[in-house]
C-alpha cells in the first residue's frame, strides 16, 4: 500500500515542480495538437468529471478488492474529502502527477498511435498496456495482478474519453481527483490505523 506522507510530499513537491511543468509544456507545444487544450467548450461538463473520477475510486476497489459492498461505502467515503481539512500538498502533487502521465500516454502517445495506426481501438490499448507497464516498473504497490489490471482499465476509460471528447482536459481532471481522492482515503486509512495501534499493512 502506498503511503503518502506530507513530510515526504512536501520535499517532492519542488522537484515534481521543477520536472512536471518545463516537461509538460515542451511535449505540448512540442507535438502540437492546439485544438486539444485551446478548446474549452467542455468546461461545463466540469462536475460530471469530477464525479466519474469518485466513481473510478470505487471501480478500482471494486476490481483490486472484489467486494461490492466495500466498494459502495468507498464511494460514499470519497466524498468526505470535502469536508475534511487535507493538505494542498497533496493536491498539487496528486495533480502534478496526473498532469506528466496524461501529457505523456494520452496526449502524446495515444495521438501519435491514431496518427500512425489509424485504428482507435488498438491505440487505446496500447496506449493502456504502456501506462499499466510503466507503473508497474516504478510502483511496487502496481506489482499484482488486480492493480495492474485496475491500470490498465482505467487507462482505457480515459484514452477513450480523450478520443471521444477530442479534448486533454477530461482525462486530466479525471486523473488528477481519482489520484487526490485516493490519497487523502490513504492517508486517513493509515492514521486511522496507527491511532488503532494497528500499525500500516
């Protein structure tokens, strides 16, 4: 299980900072499709992003956990984070994350296998074989079957999404409140643990 502590967040933050955004803007501006980050006209689709990103929460601890009711009461807990104080360190760095992945696997790469390939469906799942493989090389916790499986499916749904919309900023938002969410449940989980004297798992 990951475990995302703020001390060690807060000493990323810069390098994340420094790294993510000089990256994300040269392969934007490098690979050059404007139309996917000039075009706004989704904005108002904004809280149906959101919420496929609390439900993307559940789906996942639907498929890693196999519990349906585990699940369900996951889905209503994703959204205590409102009202719970958490951290601007780990949104930014929640966001940061999610801002290099979707410029590198759905911007780039998922447009240059429709480009080259012309067949949506293969450079969808490609493009998810590439993200669920590259965590798996930089993730221990992405080292197990159901993981690996979540990765890949989750990337499938946002690569989709990414064709469908023809817009970079669905995907991201997505991403970026799926990996908020699930580290500010990770965090509370773990200091509900060791208040416990459960220890972390």
């Amino acid at each position: 299980m990951n475990i995302y502590s703020l001390k060690k967040e807060k000493h990323k933050l810069s390098l994340r900072y420094l790294i993510v955004i000089p990256s994300s803007l040269f392969l934007l501006f490098f690979f050059r499709r404007f139309e996917q980050i000039t075009d706004l006209h989704l904005w108002y689709l904004l809280p149906t992003w959101i919420l496929l990103a609390h439900l993307s929460c559940a789906v996942s601890n639907l498929i890693t956990d196999r519990s349906f009711r585990a699940s369900r009461h996951l889905f209503r807990s994703t959204f205590l984070i409102y009202g719970k104080r958490t951290s601007v360190v780990h949104f930014q760095s929640a966001f940061l994350t999610s801002l290099l992945e979707e410029t590198i696997f759905r911007y780039v790469l998922l447009n240059l296998l429709l480009d080259r390939l012309g067949h949506n469906f293969l450079a969808v799942v490609l493009t998810s074989v590439a993200f669920a493989v590259i965590h798996l090389v930089f993730n221990r916790g992405s080292r197990r079957l159901l993981p690996c499986l979540d990765l890949f499916l989750f990337s499938i749904a946002v690569s989709v999404l990414n064709v469908v919309t023809a817009s970079f900023y669905p995907a991201l938002i997505i991403h970026g409140m799926r990996n908020y969410i699930l580290r500010v449940l990770l965090i509370r989980r773990d200091e509900q643990d060791l208040s416990s004297g459960g220890g972390i798992v």
